[in-house]
C-alpha cells in the first residue's frame, strides 16, 4: 500500500507518461490469413510464378510484417487489360451508379477504419494518433467528397469526359492518404486504376483492394501491382496507360516527365517541397511554436509540404529558438502503437541515414545543431533537430531533407521575409503566422506556393486543391480544380502520335540561316508612276518596341502564289531571352492590374481590330489563298474571341471552399507567369488571338511565336496593341523558325509554361525539355484543331491552363469557438 502510494505520488511530481498501446491483434490475424500478398488484379489475388518476393518490416522495431511479390512486366500487362476491360463499362455508367458504388466503399472503409490505422502505423512508421486521427478520417473523406462530384458530373462538368486507365504511382510518407488523392477523383470521372504503391509500404493498398471488392466495385476497376522503384516506371511507361499521377521526388517527376514525353498521356506531378514557416513579431509566439511541431515534426518530417524553413522575425529570434529548445525537451519518441508519442520511427534505414548525412554536412559548414531526444529507442528512429548559423545558400537550407529537420533563418522586413520564402526552387506549401490579417493575406499571396495557411499549417480536405508552384509540380488533388486531371475535353481524345525512331531530341530546332534567293520577288513591284514599291521587313516587337533581330538576319514570307510578300526578323536565342527579360518586367505589374482594367484592353483590341477589318481580311486571302468570305469570318471570330475572354478577365478569380475549417478556405487562380507559345499554321490570325487573349486576361505576360508560314496577321497587330493601351512586355512576338525559337524558351529556367501547337516531334521535345525547371506544357502532338469551334478553340481547358490555384487557409475563432 505504502509502495504504492509512492508510486502515484512519484508519478504526480514529475507527470511522466505510461504507455498507451494500441493492439495490432486485428492486423496480425489479417496478415496471418494471407501469408503473403501478390498483385490484386480484377478483384483477385494473383500470384505469378517465378517472383521474387519483398519483405516488408515495421520501421519501429524491424518485425517482419509480410511478404508481397515483386512485379515483372507481364504483371503490368494483365493489370491494364484488365482495367482498359472494366473502364469500358465503368465509364459509361451514370454518374449516380458510380457515385453509389464511391458512397459504399466509404462506408465500408469506416467499418475497418481501426484496421487501417493500425496496419498503417504498423507498415510506414507513423504513430498510431497521426493515422488514426488524420491520414484514415481524410481517405473517407476523399471517398464521400468525390462520390458527390460523381453525381454531378454531368451538370457541373458538361464539357469534359474521362481520359481511360489511370497509373497512379504514390510515395511511402502518406501510402493510403495519397491514394485516396489519386483514386478518388479518377473513379469518379469515370475512369480506371492501376496503382503501383511506395516499395516500404505497400499493405495498406492490398487492404484497400480487398475492401474495394468487399464494397461491390466492379472487377479492374481498381488494380494494384506492387514491385520496386523502376516497376512504377514500367508502369507509366504503358502504352494503354493515358494519363499517370505522380506523388513523390522532384527528381523521380522529372524522369517521369521525359519518360511520358509526347505519347499524348496526360501527366499530373505532386513533387518535393521546402515550405517556408514565417513568423513576425506580432504573432502569437506560444501559438507559432506549437505550429512548428505540426509543421516539421508530423510524421516524423516525412511531409512534402513540412515547415522545414522557420523564417522568424528578427527581434523575436532569440525568444523563438529558446521556446522551441524548451518544447522539443517535451517531445517524446516512441513506439508507432503507442498512443502517448509524438514521433515514431523513420521509414528505413536507408532514409534515416540520409537525414544524419545532412546534418553532418551542416555541421562541417558550421551549423549549429541542437537535438532533443538524445537517447533513442531502439529501432529505425532519427531526433526531432534545430539547425541555426546557416546562410540562405547552405545545402540544409537548399534541399529537401525530409526529415525531423528544422532550419532557422532570421529577417529584418516582410520584403525580405517573402523575398526569402521565394528563393527556393519549390513551392509546395507556406504558413505566415501573424495576428495582423492585413499582413498575413498579403504575404499569402506574395508567397509562390500551392497552399498557405495563416496561423496553421498542414491542414489537408478533399475540398480544396493541394500542389505545387513551380519544381514542386503542376496538378491538382483535391476540388473540382482535381477533376480536371482526370478529364479531357468532350471534343478529344487522347493522341497517340507517331514518332520516328530515329528522330534526334538534341538537334531539334537547329538553327537554319537564311540566304538570299535570285528567285525571290516582291508580289507588286511597282506603284503609281511606275516607282518600285517600298521593301516591308517586319522587326520583332518585345518590350513594347519594335526592335531588330539580334542575329541580324531575316526570313521572306511568300504568299499562297510564292510571291514575296516581305521578310520578318528570324529571331535567335538573345532574341528570346531578350523578350523573356521584358516579359517578366511587366508581369508584376501586368498581374497587379484590376481584373477589369484588362478587360478593358481587350476590349480595345477588338473595337481596334474592327476598325481594321477589311485590311486583316484582305492580307488573309492574299497570304492563304482563300476566299474573301472565309478571311472575313476569321477576322469577325477573332473580334468575338477577344469578346469572349475580356469577359473572363473578371470571373474566374477563383472561390470560397467548404473544408471543415472554422474559417475560411479560398482558391485563388493565380497567373503562371510567362508562357511562351508556339501558334499553329492552319487560322493565322485567330490561332494567334485565341492564345495570346486567355493567358494575358489572368495576368500572365507571353513570348509568342506566330503562324510560321503566315505570321505577317500577327505582325499587323503591332499597330493594335500600341492603341490599346496594352503595357509594354505584356505581349512579345518573336519570329522566325518556330521550333528553334520554341527550343530555348523551353530551355530558359525563366518560362514557367510551354504552349506548343505544332508537330508531333515538337510536342515531345517540349515535353521532354519541359523537366528541367518542371514546366506546365500544353501541346497538340501534331492534331490539327478546330479553331472556330467553340469549345476547341475557347474552352475552359485554356483557362485551366491560364491559372495555378493557390489554397488559403485562414481560421478564425476570436469571438465564438466552433
């Protein structure tokens, strides 16, 4: 009695926890009834012979959980047959069918929702609160959210219709969440999956797979293949795979992206990310720490979008670090069952070793480390680490950790603190901790991230988009702006170009000089009195100006009888950084403009064209050979197209998203930046009106290449955007070849999109060069569209391709609590 007594007391005084296990009983009979897993194909087991097989342990205390098989090609094969079978019905099912189906795999998702989070915890690491509480509840959100857009489809998606086999390839960090992310919206637009899930943690996706049947899902509608790293691109690399979803590495994205380039798939990435954690002097500093162990110490950093940069504000550093060393003192490392921890284990070794090696490189460049936690539990576990003294250009400041790693670095303004969240290649995620809400929205919007959230951070629904800016990816997960990954226009279909083996990626776009032609004549060589006419060389116009080619030469431009009708400038490589430079000059400005200020430019530009009617009309007919009347209706639809998008200069701005947040969740389309574009051959003027009108109207700047055949419509516009009060750099034309031109807009580090309207080898050279600096692309293959039609030539899709949404979470809370 007395002991006893003293042990309460004892326990009273310091406050120490007990353990709090979490029983994996389920789970073990679960994996005890399989004894291994193979592939979960059309509703089956499959276990091919001759596989090699992979051992999967829990990170936590290295027990062998199970043995899954490792795929060979032949696994892929008979994945996608099976679901190119299934989408086939699946498909063509109404939009309430599937969306009874989704709102049945829901339900029997919660009722093994214990089962999940302990075979989660137990397979990734992660403690059993985080998988319990956060990563399970999300997937049956996903599931239900995207059950309701599969009802609605049909009324709020009316021009769109499902791409067909979807390879979906997810990371170890969040191995059912970010399934869900990708399954969801597929299902629900009426598509099929194959899922190649992380190499660590593959059970929770088997598990899901059974369930799916045990829900009444129509066998091949949902497949998984489980195998290594170079399996997932085996894959992707599926000739009747159309469309892949990625999340995982920046540099896996980009071997994807070259791997994908010009077969006509369609590609979402959700890549790396080094999140700024921004803290001012007027935040609630006690509220900001307890952020930063939301931000970098959830699920052992093992996040995309962790807080792994703490920006603080100068006069609160001292105080800041000093809390954070006091909080970390308090954090306690345990068991991934153990309901009282708050870190587990890391992943492998083979991560946790490469989160000490950036350490140990700060440590030689001068850091200074603290580490709390200093006596580890056994197993695969890493401490939660502070590194201050670094510099903005240190590599633990530069890279990607992923990792239980926080870096601190100090400013003295909020320029400088945005200025700092912005040198970074990534652009996945951002918080701003303030109590000035003026502040905070404008820091949140100067901050090039895909999400940013105000005095929070991670917070995650099925409601709102999550991705990245930037070599953090491009795509969606989550909101109706998700589902247009997994659509494509009713117009469409997936091209499957045609490209010669033989066709040399690194001489594409070479340069071809132009020489002088004794055979070259002006179409009309005299005028009145028998005078010859003037010579008419069009110059380049970049930066509001006329200016000259820099290479000094000039290409002739012949009408449909082979008559010259004069030169343009042919532009080389300076000639494109040149108007890249001018480009990003206006665009800060440019985007700043009230959305009805460039309406009313456009507007100019249409009441200006029509003033000019029968001149553009009448250039048409001499350029292309065709009749007056055809020339004539190209000019009016081009006046409409520019109608048209100076209408949408004001309504697409975005919207208010209903997540569960007290607060507010707003979607901001946010301008890419500066596009180059490449225009077709085929409508020389209205090709070129309907590019330029949708990118400038959401606030981006252009670099763009006219109809290389017929550009002089294109040229003729100089004189239009000078009486349109247009700013100078908004819009910049460059001639010349289109595929040289095309070729280093693609390789500037500075463009952030490619639209290309060409050939087919053009399209995948700008795919493929498109992974230096992760690029969006927007491409033909070579397929002629129709111009004239109204949702070919001025659909939603070139406003999806206008604009990046950015996700801003702001709670409130003051005067009630929810």
């Amino acid at each position: 009695m007395d002991g006893s007594s003293k042990s309460i007391r004892n326990l009273m005084d310091d406050m120490s926890y007990g353990p709090a296990p979490e029983t994996d009983k389920a789970v073990k009979k679960w994996l005890e009834d399989h004894g291994s897993f193979g592939h979960f194909i059309n509703n089956e087991w499959v276990r091919p012979d001759g596989r090699d097989s992979y051992t999967t342990k829990a990170p936590a205390t290295g027990e062998i959980l199970a043995e899954t098989v490792q795929g060979e090609q032949e696994d892929i094969d008979l994945a996608v047959s099976s679901s190119r079978a299934a989408f086939n019905s699946w498909s063509k099912l109404p939009g309430h069918v599937r969306a009874r189906h989704m709102y049945n795999l829901a339900r029997h998702i919660q009722k093994h929702q214990r089962l999940f989070s302990v075979l989660e915890s137990l397979d990734n690491g992660k403690t059993i609160r985080e998988t319990r509480d956060c990563d399970v509840p999300l997937v049956v959100r996903h599931i239900y959210h995207h059950a309701g857009w599969a009802q609605l489809m049909d009324t709020e998606m009316p021009n769109w219709k499902p791409i067909g086999v979807i390879g979906a390839i997810v990371p170890w960090n969040f191995p059912l969440m970010l399934m869900s992310w990708k399954v969801c919206p597929a299902l629900a637009m009426g598509n099929t999956v194959v899922l190649k899930p992380a190499t660590y943690t593959r059970l929770s996706a088997l598990l899901f797979a059974e369930v799916c049947k045990e829900a009444g899902l129509p066998p091949g509608v949902f497949n998984v293949v489980t195998g290594n790293g170079s399996f997932g691109s085996k894959l992707a690399d599926h000739p009747d795979v159309d469309k892949v979803a990625f999340t995982g590495s920046t540099e896996v994205g980009r071997k994807l992206r070259q791997l994908t380039a010009g077969s006509g798939k369609k590609l979402s990435l959700e890549l790396g990310g080094k999140s700024p954690f921004i803290v001012f002097d007027c935040a609630d500093v006690d509220s900001a720490v307890e952020g930063i162990v939301d931000a970098i110490w959830f699920n052992q950093g093992q996040v995309c979008s962790a807080g792994s940069r703490l920006l603080v504000h100068e006069p609160i550093q001292k105080v800041m670090v000093e809390k954070l060393k006091a909080r970390m003192a308090h954090l306690r490392l345990g068991h991934s069952l153990d309901k009282a921890v708050d870190m587990s284990a890391i992943v492998d070794p083979s991560q946790r070793d490469s989160v000490n090696n950036y350490v140990m490189d700060a440590l030689k460049e001068g850091a200074h480390v603290f580490r709390a936690c200093e006596e580890l539990p056994n197993g695969c576990f890493f401490p939660p680490t502070l590194i201050t003294n670094v510099q903005t250009t240190s590599k633990i400041v530069v890279e990607e950790v992923f990792g239980p790693v926080l870096v601190v670095l100090p400013f003295r303004t909020a320029k400088e603190a945005i200025s700092l969240a912005n040198n970074t290649p990534y652009g996945l995620g951002a918080s701003v901790w303030t109590e000035t809400l003026s502040l905070a929205l404008e820091v949140a919007i100067s901050v090039k991230a895909g999400a940013v959230w105000v005095n929070c951070h991670n917070l995650f629904d099925a409601a709102t988009g999550f991705g990245g800016y930037k070599e953090s990816g491009f795509g969606r997960d989550g909101g109706k702006e998700g589902l247009y990954e997994y659509v494509q226009p009713c117009w469409s279909s997936r091209h499957r170009p045609e490209i010669s083996a033989t066709f040399d990626l690194g001489s594409f776009g070479s340069a071809r000089v132009q020489t002088p032609s004794a055979a070259d004549k002006i179409a009309s060589n005299t005028i009145a009195d028998a005078l010859p006419s003037i010579d008419k060389t069009y110059k380049l116009y970049y930066g509001g100006a006329q200016k000259r080619p820099d290479g000094g030469y000039s290409k002739p431009i012949y009408s449909h009888l082979d008559e010259l009708m004069g030169h343009v400038g042919d532009g080389n490589r300076k000639d494109v950084r040149n108007a890249v430079e001018a480009a990003h000059k206006a665009f800060p400005g440019w985007g700043k403009r009230s959305a009805f200020n460039r309406s009313q430019i456009i507007y100019y530009m249409a009441e200006n064209l029509e003033q000019r009617r029968a001149e553009f009309s009448s250039k048409l007919c001499h350029m292309t050979g065709r009749d007056p009347l055809t020339c004539e209706k190209e000019v009016d639809v081009s006046i409409q197209r520019l109608y048209h998008w100076a209408a949408y200069a004001d309504k697409y701005g975005g919207a208010v998203q209903e997540t569960p947040l007290y607060g507010l969740t707003a979607k901001l389309h946010e301008p890419v930046g500066v596009i180059g574009v490449a225009c077709p051959t085929e409508q020389p003027l209205l090709g070129f009106v309907s590019l330029f009108a949708p990118a400038i109207i959401r606030g981006n700047c252009v670099a763009i290449v006219p109809s290389q055949i017929h550009p002089l419509s294109a040229l003729d516009f100089y004189q239009v955007f000078e009486t349109s009060d247009i700013p100078a750099g908004v819009i910049n034309i460059l001639t010349g070849d289109r595929d040289h031109l095309i070729k280093y807009l693609v390789e500037h580090q500075d463009v952030q999109a490619i639209w290309y309207f060409g050939t087919a080898e053009g399209s995948k050279f700008v795919e493929y060069g498109s992974a230096q600096n992760l690029k969006r692309t927007f491409v033909d293959y070579g397929v002629e569209r129709d111009w004239y039609d109204k949702v070919a030539g001025q659909g939603e899709e070139f406003l999806y391709q206008s604009v990046q949404c950015k996700s801003v979470w702001v709670p409130i809370g003051d005067t009630y609590a929810n």
